[in-house]
C-alpha cells in the first residue's frame, strides 16, 4: 500500500471494554491520541488511515491502587474518571505478552 499523506487521515472514536484484559480491532498504525468517558463509555479516539488494514492490539486497564506486572503494562494511554469515585488507567500490551484468556 502507498504510503498515506497527513491529509488523508482521520480521527475515528472507539469504544473500550471495561474489563482487566481486551483486545481492539483498530486500522493498521493507528495513533491513538486519548482515552475518556463519552455517555458513559470509555472510548479512546486515534489518528487512523480510514484505508488501512485492520489489526489486533491488546489492552490493560488498572483501577488506582490495584497491582499491575510492571514488565506487562506496556505503554500508557491515559487515564479514565468514571463517575466521583472510581479511577482507570489504561496501557497498550506490549506485542510478547499478548492476551491468552481471549480469541
């Protein structure tokens, strides 16, 4: 595929599971810029190319105080408020420790 002019991309909005582990269809090298709550959904929007071939990329969430395997948590996305009380932070898996409880 040739490569994509700025022009061409697009900020698309996804919605999170809230869950420990998961996985995300999102266009091949997607930036993902955000993570928030949107109606009561965590959603996270990237930068995609709308023409890319789609990929698997695995995700972490970790409520505040709660352990987390330093050598899994990969990188940080960002950091969700759901409602006055609870807290979630949200790491991209790094590639080798991928998820292994879902298809």
């Amino acid at each position: 595929m040739a490569k994509r002019k700025r022009e061409d991309m697009k900020v698309f909005k996804y919605q999170c599971e809230v869950t420990d582990k998961f996985r995300m269809e999102l266009p091949e090298h997607a930036q993902i810029l955000t993570v928030h709550m949107q109606k009561g959904f965590v959603c996270i929007w990237a930068l995609v190319d709308p023409d890319a071939q789609m990929e698997f990329r695995w995700f972490r969430m970790v409520g505040t105080g709660h352990p987390i395997d330093v050598l899994e948590s990969g990188s940080f996305v960002g950091t969700v408020f759901m409602g006055a009380e609870l807290v979630f932070h949200l790491f991209e898996i790094k590639a080798e420790s991928k998820l292994e409880e879902k298809p």
